[in-house]
C-alpha cells in the first residue's frame, strides 16, 4: 500500500495542501494523512502514519520539507520505517522519486535533508537580521494576529455551548489561540487541556 503524507504549516495554506494531496493521489497513495501544523509542533498525523503502515507498504511525500524538521529528525523517520520494512518515497525530487531501501536512494535523501535544513537555517538567520533591522527603524508590526481577527467568532460559538476543539476547527485557529481568546474575554486564566 502507498500511503500518502501531506502538511502545510498553516490552515491558509490550502492551495498548497490541495496540491500535495493532488500530487499524492497521482502517484498512486491510497491512503492519506494530513494535516495544518507547524513542523516544530508534534505531528500527531505524521505519528498516526509512521503507526499505520506496515511491512511492504511506501510512505509517500512530495518534498522532504513537507516531512521532516530536521537532517537527524529525517533520518530517525527513516529508521522507523526501515524497521518496520517500509520504504519512503520523496516525488520532489527532480520529478522521479526516491526510494531509501536502496544505499543510493538513503545517500540521496540524507543530502538534499542536509541540503533542505542548511537552506531553512538560512532562510530563518535572514529573516531575524530583516526583522531586527525593520524593529530597529520603527516598521517592523510583527505578523497579522489571525485567531485574534476572529474573536467575536470565538466568543459567538463559545456562547452557544460549542467546545473549544470544536471551535478551533471550524474557524481554522489553533486550540491553544481559542483558549487564549476565552481566557481574556473572562479575565482568568482557563486550563488549556481540557474542555470547558
């Protein structure tokens, strides 16, 4: 069975996740498992995925950044597979894929994950001397607070008894960002594990 892996880190990403899951579907993944998180949060989905596929079966991504953090967080997702006798299919990768139960297909994947994280590592060093610079000169306003722009949503659902999981999903918001917004609208701090 080809299993297929699809995330973006946001829930306004969907065009990107669309298309990962389009991807996916082509190449022949019958099963799939998404999911709108940050890589540096746990991937409740990605766990659920490594935990279903079974000895014969290919997980399936169409880019390595979709699926790993890291170089190590890579390659420990390769020996879970691996020990599972599961191989791991990347279609991002020139237009063919990559297959790690092959030596080559492993060199190949480590590379391009050192190649990925040396990028975002990058990437981010860029970003932190743009916003230093941009704070420095009085522009910098920080990323527009998403949950925040739909409190009167929050607070309306809240009101009609819907809990705040329920909540967080209908209005594509992060759980912890709902009981953020409850926790002001009462003015006393709301256990963020469990439902009220």
């Amino acid at each position: 069975m080809i299993v297929g892996y699809a995330r973006t880190s946001t829930a306004e990403q969907m065009a990107g996740l669309e298309a990962q899951l389009r991807d996916l579907a082509d190449a022949g993944a019958t099963k799939q498992f998404t999911e709108q998180i940050s890589s540096v949060t746990p991937r409740e989905r990605l766990t659920a995925a490594l935990d279903f596929v079974r000895e014969g079966d290919v997980l399936m991504v169409t880019r390595l950044d979709r699926l790993a953090r890291s170089t190590a967080d890579l390659l420990s997702i390769i020996e879970k597979l691996e020990a599972k006798g599961v191989a791991l299919r990347i279609l991002d990768f020139g237009g063919s894929c990559v297959d790690t139960k092959s030596p080559s297909g492993r060199l190949i994947v480590t590379l391009f994950g050192a190649f990925a994280q040396f990028e975002r590592e990058l990437m981010l060093a860029r970003m932190r001397e743009g916003i230093a610079k941009a704070k420095a000169d009085g522009k910098y306003k920080g990323r527009a607070p998403t949950a925040r722009a739909k409190t009167s949503q929050v607070l309306e659902l809240r009101g009609q008894g819907i809990g705040p999981s329920v909540i967080a999903t209908q209005l594509r918001v992060s759980r912890a960002s709902v009981y953020r917004i409850l926790a002001a609208s009462t003015g006393k701090h709301q256990n963020e594990t469990g439902e009220h």
